[in-house]
C-alpha cells in the first residue's frame, strides 16, 4: 500500500475512532484503566527503575542481568516479576537465616513491601503540573464526581501508588468524604454512602495491591501483584478478585486504556477471553438466525468494538500492537504527545461539568 494511502488510511481511522469515544462517553458508562504511565510525571519509578533499585537494595552489588543494567536486548515478556519473585526468595532466605523458627514467607512478604514502598516514592513529588496527566485525569473524575449523573463509572488502576487518590481527593478526606475510594482487595465494596459533594465517590479498584505513601485504613500490602507467582496466584481461579473486576468492566462498560503499553500478558489474555467470549456466543446463533459469515463477523467486530487505548505513535511505531488490539475490540487514539493533546482529547471527549468545590 502506498505511504500517502496509508497515511490517509490512519488519519480516517483515527477520526472514527475519536467519533465513536466522544459518542459512547456521552452516554456515560465508562472505565479508567491506568497505568504506570499516569504517575511518571509525579517522580515515580518506571518498571525498568523500580526493579532496578529492589535490586540493589536486595542483593547489593551482584551483577545484574545485562538487559536490567542497561546492557541492551530484548527482555523475557515476564522478566520484571520473575525478578521479583528472585528478590522475594532472596529476602525469605535472610528471614529464614536470622530465625529459624519464624514464618520466612509472611517475615519476607512484609519485608518486600516495606521496601517498595520505600522505592516507589522515593523522588515523588507531591504536586505537579496543572496539566500533567494525573493531574487532568483527576481533574476529570472530581467533576464527574460532583455531578448527578456521572459519565465515568469506575477506575481500574494496576499501579499500587495513591498518587490519584492524593489529587482526586485533594481538599477532601479519604476515609469521611472522599471523591474516589480505594478498593484494592475482594473484601472491599465501593462505597454507596456520600462522600465528597454529598454524593458516592468513584471507586478506584487497584488490581496489583495498594501501598499508600501515608499509611491508612485502605492500606493492602498483602494484595500486592509484582512477582511471577503473585500474577498467576491473581489470574488463576476465574471468581478472583482482579478477573472479576476486568470481566465486569469489559462487559458492562466503555474502557478507556491510559499510560499502558498494553503488552501485560493478563490484559491481553482478558481481552482475549472476551473476544472468545462474543465471538462464540454470535458463531452459535448463525444458523438459528440465518446469518451469513459475512453478517455473523460484522455483528461480532460491533459487539467488540467499545474500548479504546490512548497512546502515542511514538509507542507503537509499526503499528503492531495496535492491529492486534484492534481484533480484541479496542480502538487506538494516538496522541503526538501527553502535554496539550491528551488534555484537548479529554475536554472534547467529556465536556466540562460544573466546577467542583
């Protein structure tokens, strides 16, 4: 295909795609799904930077593998959490070591924590800019808040910060009238009671765990989801707490995919367990209702089609990931960068309500 051909091919698609966000927003029914990105602004750690730090905090001066220290190569797609998983048994040996008698893996559980923790925030900071990404997304959630129909429904996060709860609830209390609300483990419901603005806050489920810079009531360091068997431990029983949360979202709402490379091996596998899903149900009801192939596969791409990722072109240069994703149902957006075009994505895309107080 020629360059111009497909330059003007991505320009079509990328206003579709926009239409079709613009118009399910308005609607409401939506879902934040974030990532690491959204806090990169704040000071806090990458993936590469924080597995960098356990490391050396864990294991001193031992060499790293080349592609952890810079070195160059493509990493295994399970690398960081197997190293984490390495730092962990590395840290049950050392409790083991200074007592026998004690529980290694509780002793070594609490002890991993404690030092992400302690890394994840170090170089935070604690107000950024006015338009920095978390600070547009939370000014979008506190509106939404204080409005009588909310566009957004809930927020799914895989960051164990609270980075959004510090300034989505800035001027409000967490635990008496807060604007969104943790919810990191099965355990925890959203809240129905008000909160902010004498309404519910928006919870804000954090499928990796929750560590809090401030210590709080919502804390959930046992819930925590960095190491390999923590990622199969949270995916393998269907009813789990994080399968749950990502199934009832991709079903009964819009998802909109920010500051995520969407290579996540679980998300992918939730995208595609869902494409199985409508797929299936559509293929078994061709005969009964006298659809052609042609017919079945177009119904199926417009029961798929609900979800979108934001990104940059930068992030995807050939456009794989993209194409791959866009087979699960999920439309990308891509921006030329995260300054002022995220934030006149987000304006066009969710008009603004009324001040909040």
């Amino acid at each position: 295909m020629p360059a111009n051909t497909v330059k003007h091919y991505v320009r079509r698609t990328q206003r579709n795609v926009r239409r079709s966000l613009e118009k399910d927003a308005q609607h409401g029914g939506m879902t934040l799904v974030l990532g690491a990105g959204v806090s990169l602004s704040r000071g806090l750690r990458s993936w590469r930077t924080l597995v960098q730090a356990m490391w050396a905090r864990v294991l001193g001066n031992k060499p790293m593998p080349p592609w952890l220290a810079g070195g160059g190569g493509v990493p295994h797609p399970l690398a960081y959490q197997i190293v984490f998983e390495e730092l962990e048994h590395c840290l049950r040996a050392e409790a083991l070591a200074s007592d026998p008698d004690a529980d290694p893996i509780g002793a070594a559980e609490r002890r991993f924590a404690a030092l992400i923790t302690e890394e994840l925030y170090r170089g935070f900071v604690p107000k950024g800019r006015p338009d920095d990404t978390l600070a547009i997304i939370a000014k979008l959630i506190r509106s939404e808040q204080a409005a009588p129909d909310p566009r957004i429904a809930r927020v799914i996060t895989f960051n164990a910060d609270d980075l959004l709860e510090m300034e989505a609830n800035r001027g409000f209390h967490y635990q008496r009238d807060p604007v969104v609300w943790a919810v990191p483990r099965a355990s925890f419901h959203p809240r129905r009671g008000n909160g902010a603005n004498g309404r519910p806050p928006i919870p804000v489920y954090h499928l990796h765990g929750y560590l809090p810079r401030l210590r709080n009531t919502r804390a959930a360091p046992d819930t925590l989801v960095f190491t390999d068997s923590e990622y199969w431990r949270s995916v393998a029983n269907p009813g789990s707490f994080a399968n749950r949360t990502l199934a009832n979202a991709l079903q009964d709402s819009h998802c909109i995919f920010i500051g995520l490379s969407m290579e996540d091996v679980n998300l992918m596998r939730w995208l595609g367990l869902r494409q199985v899903e409508v797929e299936d149900d559509y293929l078994s009801r061709q005969e009964a209702d006298n659809l052609s192939a042609a017919k079945s596969l177009d119904k199926i791409r417009r029961a798929l089609n609900r979800h979108f990722w934001i990104t940059t072109a930068s992030a995807d240069p050939s456009r794989l990931i993209a194409s791959h994703l866009e087979r699960r149902g999920v439309g990308t957006i891509l921006l030329d960068d995260w300054d002022g075009p995220f934030q006149e994505l987000i304006e066009s895309t969710f008009p603004r309500r009324p001040e909040s107080p």
